[in-house]
C-alpha cells in the first residue's frame, strides 16, 4: 500500500536530522574537527566514513552542517589504491567520451579540450556518435597505456541501482554497473579524475568512486 506524507511531517523529519547532525557536531570527540573548520573555512570537507553503516551514513544531508562549502564523500577502502597508482611521466591522457546530445550545446567544451590537444598539454581519445557504443567503451577503458581522467559530455539519468546511467553516442542507455570492472582496471592503471558533464550525475560519481578513482566531480541535478 502507498500512504502519502504531509510536508508538515517530510520538514518536521529535516528538522530532527539536522538537529541531530549538529548534536553529532558538537560532541567534545569532534572538538578537532570544528577547529579545523573554523581554520580553514574555505576548504571543501573531505568526509569518509568507515564500518558497516558507512554507505547509508554517506547518504545523510552533511552539507547542512556546513552550508558555505562543498562536502566531498570519500568511500572507505579505496584510499590504499591510490597509494600505489602508478607515477606519470608523460603527457596526461583524457578520454572524452561524448554522449547524445540532442538539445546541448558543447562546442565550447570540445573547442577547449581540443585546443589543449593542439598546444601539446594533453593526449586526448574521443568516442562519439555511432562509434559511442558500450562495447567501445569497455574496450577503450582497458588500454594498457592507461587513463588520467575520464570526461563524459551529454545526458544522463540517475540511477542507485546500476550505478547511474550515460545516453551514449550511439543513443543506447547503459548503467555504470555495466562497465564497472573495466572502470576498477582503468582506476588501477592511473585513473584519476571522472567529470559527468551531465544531469543528476550523483550515483555516477559514486560509482566511480566506488571504482576506485580518486575524484569525480558531478551535477547533483
């Protein structure tokens, strides 16, 4: 059975996780913690969370507790791979994997990318239309040479299921958890970065965190 909820009961519900989060803050175990913030107010806060609750505890609304600054979720158990990425030594590679695009404008970010192609700062790999596929993809991320950041431009859907979901090139909808174990090989050969160009781009970020790259920045909406 469906029941509805009031909006009186959804914000008296906000209203007690909020106050319980600053309760939480204002613990004498988190006396370094605010310190830290007070120091540094412009720092964006880094949060991990270790143990068996730690993926529905990533989840809490964290951001209400400091407003004026970006709240990055690290998952645990991934911070020891990155330790032991390999050292660079060339020109950083970026693989752009360009999306349908029907309705966006992306000239400017491929004028961008391709200008810094030109000026020798980056070796760059595009997929894009009918050569956009999954199998592509899956492909591509497995190069032996290896990957420092992967840039996505298009639409995409949220989705906590399959990890998020990308419209590709070739107009097939595909879930992150499709090419996950590819995406933990790239992570292993130097992958970095992951930037979704993209709508409700959250449960990609997460996955691709959960792959092991080190950043991904995202669109919440």
């Amino acid at each position: 059975a469906i029941t509805a909820v009031s909006a009186d009961a959804v914000s008296n519900y906000a209203a007690g996780l909020r106050k319980a989060l600053e309760e939480w803050l204002a613990l004498p175990e988190c006396v370094p913690l605010r310190q830290a913030l007070g120091d540094h107010p412009a720092v964006p806060l880094r949060l991990r969370l270790e143990g068996d609750g730690a993926p529905a505890l990533e989840r809490l609304p964290w951001e209400v507790l400091t407003p004026e600054r970006p709240v990055w979720r690290l998952l645990s158990g991934h911070s020891s791979q990155a330790q032991h990425q390999p050292q660079r030594s060339r020109r950083p590679r970026l693989l752009l994997v360009l999306g349908a695009a029907e309705g966006l404008d992306l000239e400017l970010e491929l004028q961008r990318l391709e200008q810094l192609r030109r000026m020798g700062r980056v070796e760059l790999r595009c997929l894009e239309s009918a050569a956009c596929t999954l199998v592509a993809l899956r492909q591509v991320l497995l190069d032996p040479i290896g990957w420092d950041a992967l840039l996505f431009l298009g639409h995409s859907e949220a989705d906590p299921n399959g990890g998020g979901r990308l419209h590709l090139g070739d107009g097939s909808w595909v879930s992150a958890a499709a090419f996950q174990s590819e995406l933990r090989s790239a992570a292993q050969r130097g992958l970095a970065l992951a930037l979704f160009n993209s709508c409700s781009g959250l449960d990609l970020a997460r996955s691709s965190v959960a792959a092991g790259i080190q950043w991904a920045l995202c669109f919440r909406e």
